[in-house]
C-alpha cells in the first residue's frame, strides 16, 4: 500500500474584530480620519467667522483718508468758519439761505459742530438725533450747526434737509475749505464747543441720543438767549 502524505493541522486564523486583522482596521481607521478632515476643511468657512469689535457693535465713522498728524482736540479753540485762500480771497462759511455762519457770534452759547454728508450712511443715521436735540436744547442755549462736505451741489444738501425737516442751521462746504481747516479724516465727526467757544470734545463717530444728552448737558450755559446766526446791521 502506497504510504499516504502526513496530514498536519493548522491553526485557524482569526482577525482581530471577526475576519478583519490589525493592520486591516488600522487602514480603515486611518481612512476615516483622512475623509473626516477633508470634509472638514472643505466646509469650513475662509476666514474667522468671530464678529470683529464688541459684542454689540455701534454704527461706526466713514472714514476719508489717514489721521492728520495734528488734529483739533478738546482744549483747542474752535476755528472760525473762514479760510484766507492762497490767492488772497476770503471763503465764508453760509448757510443754505446764504447767511454767513459765525462761530464768534455764538458766544455764550453752547455749539454742536457736526460735518456730514447727505450721501454718508452712518451720517444719515445720526440725523434723527440731531433734529430731536437741537428742537429739545433750543431753548436751553444750543446752537447746531450742520457743515455739509464732499456734496455735489448745495441743492442736495437742500433737499436732504428739507425731505427730514432738519431746524437746524445747515451750511454747505462744497468747497472744502471749512473741511480743511479742522483737519477732518472721517464722517461724522463732532465738535462740543462751549461758551467760551473752546472745544469740549471731539467725537469722530454718529452719535445716539445717550451720548448726545451727556455731551450737550457738559455744555450748556446757565441760561441765555439763543442768538441769530445772521450778522448784525
């Protein structure tokens, strides 16, 4: 009879989880984690999505252009609006009527010196406050001023004060020259001038009726009546 092979038995193999090996779930697992983190970075939005500055965020200021290296600061007397030109001709400041606009005039009173455009968001969003403090200070001695800059023509400072009922006393500077003079790199910006006509405080932001109350109550004389803009006869 012929000798018959050896027979030998093996072990059967087992995986580590079922059939599967170490080396088999180790590549599944690498896989995941690789198609986890795609995913991830393919929806993630460019950049922070954090909001920038506080977490109740004011209007903020258009800005023109770089701060001068000196502005006009609180302590600094309120230049008068005219400017001697280069070719030696005098620009004075008028208001919508073409009366001169004179801050020499207005002493004793308490001066809220706003530059804004018709054409600026942050500026027309402040303009309710402006019409309800100058109608609620008027006769507790402030005096607004509204100097338009940048604009077109005067007609549409007209018609943008005339379309919102602004009282106050507003003066284009199509020219720029009254912009120039008080060093202005952003819009709105104010000045609170008080009686002395030394500015109190320089803001270069729109304001809300908070913030206006308290700059306007820091300003007010005692009691006085209000002046007309217009130069006596």
């Amino acid at each position: 009879m012929a000798e018959r092979p050896g027979f030998t038995h093996r072990k059967e193999r087992h995986g580590l989880v079922g059939p599967f090996s170490g080396r088999q779930l180790a590549v599944l697992a690498i896989s995941v984690v690789a198609v986890a983190i795609g995913l991830f970075l393919a929806t993630r939005p460019l950049g922070s999505t954090r909001p920038i500055g506080p977490a109740n965020p004011q209007a903020t200021p258009y800005i023109l252009g770089p701060a001068p290296s000196q502005g006009l600061r609180a302590g600094d007397l309120a230049p008068e609006f005219n400017v001697v030109r280069g070719d030696g001709t005098v620009f004075q400041l008028t208001d919508l009527d073409g009366q001169p606009v004179r801050l020499g005039a207005l002493r004793g009173m308490a001066v809220w010196i706003n530059f804004w455009a018709s054409w600026c968001p942050p500026c027309q969003s402040e303009t309710p406050v402006l019409r309800d403090m100058a109608e609620r200070y008027a006769d507790r001695g402030l005096v607004v001023i509204g100097v338009s800059v940048q604009e077109t023509n005067a007609a549409d400072v007209r018609s943008y004060a005339e379309r919102y009922q602004l009282g106050y006393t507003i003066a284009p500077d199509l020219s720029g020259d009254i912009f120039r003079l008080y060093r202005l790199y952003g819009l709105p910006t104010q000045f609170f001038v008080g009686t002395d006509g030394v500015i109190r405080s320089v803001i270069l932001a729109p304001m809300d009726e908070a913030s206006a109350e308290a700059q306007i109550e820091a300003i007010l004389p005692d009691s006085s009546p209000r002046p007309s803009l217009s130069p006596s006869p």
